[in-house]
C-alpha cells in the first residue's frame, strides 16, 4: 500500500483569525489617517480666524481711542484718563478711561441709545479684555470731588472685547522727570507706572497685548500727544 503525502496549509480558523486582524489594522490605519487628514484641514482655518480676532480686537480698540473726545462730565479731564469706576475704588491702579460721542455697536444698552458714552479698559487674566461703560444718560450725581458720576455701580457695564487676551504690557518712553536732552529708551511694564511722591499714575504711550499664550501681540498706541514722524518725540508747538 502507498502512503498518501501529507499536505501542509493554514485551517479554516486560522485564516478567519488573520483575516479578522488584518481588518482591524487596516481600519486603525484608515482611521488615523483621516483624523490626520482632517487635523491638518482644519489648521489653517483656525489660524485664520485666531488671526482676524486678534486684529480685529486691536483694530477696535485702534479705532476707538482715535474717536476719544473730552465729556461735559468730567470738563477738565483730557479724552484719554487715568481713572476708577464707580465701585472699584479698592482696586490698586486706575483704569484707563476715555469718553466717545457715539458708542460703537459692540456697546448696546437696550434701554435708549448709548450716545456719549465713558469707557474704562479693564483686564482680568481669566476673562481676558473687557470695557466697563456707563452713558451719559444714566442717572448721575456728584462724587466727593463734586464731578459727576454714575450714581448707582450696578449700572456699570461690562463687554467682553476679547477672552484669549492672556497679558497687558504698559510701555513708556524714558522717565516723566527726564529733562529734554536725556538720553531715554523704551521701557515695558507689566502695571501701570506711579509716582510715588506724587501720589499718581502715568499714562503710558502704548499697550501691548499678548493674546493666547504669548502666540500674538499687538501695539495699540494710545492717542494722547502729537507725535513726530519718527513717532517718539512730540512736535514743539
């Protein structure tokens, strides 16, 4: 009798058993590759609009204190201020403060219009960059220095301009007691500068804001003195 030859090959169950783990590689793979894929179309739609926000924001406040005009409430203070809102008087420094005849539309008051409006800037590193506002047509009463005032803090308002603000730098040029001839340089600080003899605050010449981990800033200049054209020194009148 003849021997039959033995052949050699893979089961039934071991071809199930591969085919079953070649699927799921193949769907792990396919899987990867489109969040991969999806990943890298949505980049550059983010960046996009992360870039219109923050130049929209400085674009804003740009044109805003461009539009800073002296206010019937307070005649002797200049457009642009250093100043407290009603209600934060505890609060270290002052805010800075400016006045517009017509509020932009991002400020709504849904009760009357907004015309004549008093703005402060105000930063909180959770909430970011906001405006606290009042209208001139709330009801007002003289402060203790007889200047009018908002009567009541819980009319103070307060628009978010921007949540990814994460810092607010304060830049001055050289020191306020300088005398003309000195040499000065830029200097950036993280709180406004105080004269402590004088018991008052400087107005600095430009802000500079740090948006979402330091991955953007930009320059607002702050619209107080004419400046030259090289934009540091002021124009002798």
């Amino acid at each position: 009798m003849r021997k039959r030859p033995a052949y050699k090959g893979f089961t039934l169950i071991e071809v199930l058993l591969a085919l079953a783990v070649a699927s799921l590689i193949l769907i792990a793979a396919t899987s990867l590759l489109v969040t991969l894929s999806r990943a890298w179309a949505e980049r550059p739609a983010a960046r996009e609009a992360f870039d219109a926000h923050v130049n929209g924001v400085a674009r804003f406040l740009t044109t805003t204190l461009s539009k800073a005009v002296p206010t019937p409430l307070l005649p002797n203070e200049p457009a642009i201020r250093l100043d407290r809102p009603i209600g934060l008087d505890e609060i270290d420094a002052p805010l800075i403060s400016f006045s517009l005849k017509d509020a932009p539309p991002v400020l709504y008051w849904p009760r009357e219009a907004t015309a004549g409006v008093t703005c402060f800037l105000s930063f909180d590193e959770e909430e970011g960059l906001s405006i606290l506002w009042f209208s001139s047509l709330q009801e007002m009463e003289p402060d203790a220095g007889g200047k009018l005032a908002l009567k009541d803090e819980d009319q103070l308002f307060k628009t978010l301009l921007s949540p990814l603000v994460s810092q607010v730098s304060y830049c001055y040029y050289g020191e306020e007691d300088d005398p003309p001839e000195a040499e000065k340089e830029w200097r950036e600080e993280d709180e406004l500068e105080e004269n402590l003899a004088a018991d008052k605050y400087r107005m600095p010449t430009f802000l500079k804001l740090f948006f979402q981990n330091d991955d953007a800033e930009r320059i607002i200049t702050i619209p107080i003195e004419k400046p030259s054209p090289n934009g540091i020194r002021a124009e002798a009148n």
